[in-house]
C-alpha cells in the first residue's frame, strides 16, 4: 500500500487527513512534530509523499522540507498553508516543495494533490531508456537522472518533469498554462505561480548566471523557452 506522510500538530486536523488518505486507499503514517516526522521518514523509507504543515512547536515545516530534500529528491511533498499568507507558498516551493494547498481545504483536493505525485513517481519506470542530449546536458527518462558536463545535477520530480519537458520541445516557447498541464495535470487548480517559482529552482540548479539566464529564457507575457 501506497504510504503517505501526514504533519500536522492539530491532532483534529490530522485525524481528517488520516480518515481520507485511508479512504482513498493509501497508508497514513502520522506526525505532530518536525523531528517526529523525520523519524517517521528513517523508519518508513518508501513513503511516496509528504504533507508538511508550516507552523509546528518544534521546528516549522519549511526547515522539515529543507532537511527531506538535503537526503531525498525522489519524494513528494506538499505544504499545508495558510489562505492569507502567500509568502509561505513561495517559500515552501523555494525550500523544496512540489506544491501546496491552502487551508481550509477539501479531501477531494488534496487526494488529487497527492495521485498526481504519485504518479509523477512511476512516470517512466516501465519505458524504454531515452536519452536526451542537448548542449551540456543528458536527460535519462527512465533513471529520471541529469548530468551537466558530466556532473549529476539532482532535481526533484517536478523539477524533472519540467525539464523533461523543455528538452522535448528545444526551441520552442511554452506558455505557463501549458507547463501547468503537462507537469501538474489539466485538473489541477492550484496558481500558475508555481510554474514560476519551480523555474527559479531549475535555474538556481542549471544555469552558469541566474541573473543571464541562458537555457530556460522568459518569453514576456507568455512563458518560458528551452535554448541548450
């Protein structure tokens, strides 16, 4: 069974969690606090995705994020935020985060949350072995692996999916609703800001100058171009 990782220290807040994740046929795996969370994660390694919620009583959620990601690229994770503070959804995408859902919030959304990421987990598992090579870069879609001039460049899964989908269409101008649909799925409902701030971590992760970026250039008005 799938297993999801749920942090929330309201236990009222969890407990709903819990009953749809099970509901939806998944294996909750519950944490009130940052270090317990981390600790579930040593003690239950395949868990596919993680629900972090932001404000905590020991460490907040963002530094949780920061320290999944620091050990684990592959796993999704989604932060709980609140509706009225905007600056926590970019920073939990900058921090490491695939996506975000804003409270209060239905089981329904954040059961889609999480089948989408999940399902960007087994993306390509059962595919031929493609290489893509372009300028200094070789994509593996089966590996989900990046080298740079021969360095590993290690990149989440949406990050990946994004990538994945530059090199697919070198050249060619993708507006933000187009990425959105290709990475997060057409019944997605979430900002299209998330496209933009998972462009900042690519480049942050890709570019020689962040500031002169040379592969992922914007488009004003539209989107972003692939140029390796």
């Amino acid at each position: 069974m799938k297993k999801v990782l749920i942090l929330e220290d309201e236990e009222n807040i969890r407990s709903f969690v819990v009953i749809n994740l099970k509901r939806a046929g998944y294996a909750a795996i519950e944490a009130g606090t940052g270090e317990e969370a981390l600790a579930r994660l040593r003690d239950n390694p395949d868990i596919g995705v993680a629900i972090l919620d932001i404000m905590l009583p020991d460490i907040d959620g963002f530094e949780v994020c920061r320290r999944i990601r620091a050990t684990n690229k592959q796993i999704g994770i989604i932060m709980l935020t609140a509706r009225t503070q905007e600056m926590d959804k970019v920073t939990g995408l900058m921090t490491g985060a695939d996506d975000y859902v804003t409270k209060p919030f239905s089981p329904a959304e954040l059961t889609a949350r999480i089948d989408a990421l999940y399902r960007r987990l087994g993306g390509d598992t059962n595919a031929d072995v493609e290489l893509l090579s372009q300028g200094p870069f070789v994509m593996n879609t089966r590996n989900h692996t990046l080298e740079k001039a021969g360095n590993r460049v290690r990149l989440t899964q949406v990050e990946f999916s994004i990538l994945k989908l530059f090199m697919q269409n070198p050249g060619r101008a993708l507006s933000r609703e187009e990425i959105l649909a290709a990475v997060w799925g057409r019944d997605y409902e979430g900002e299209l800001k998330i496209v933009d701030v998972n462009i900042r971590r690519l480049r942050i992760k890709i570019e020689d100058d962040t500031t002169n970026p040379t592969y992922i250039t914007t488009v004003w008005g539209f989107g972003y171009k692939w140029g390796a």
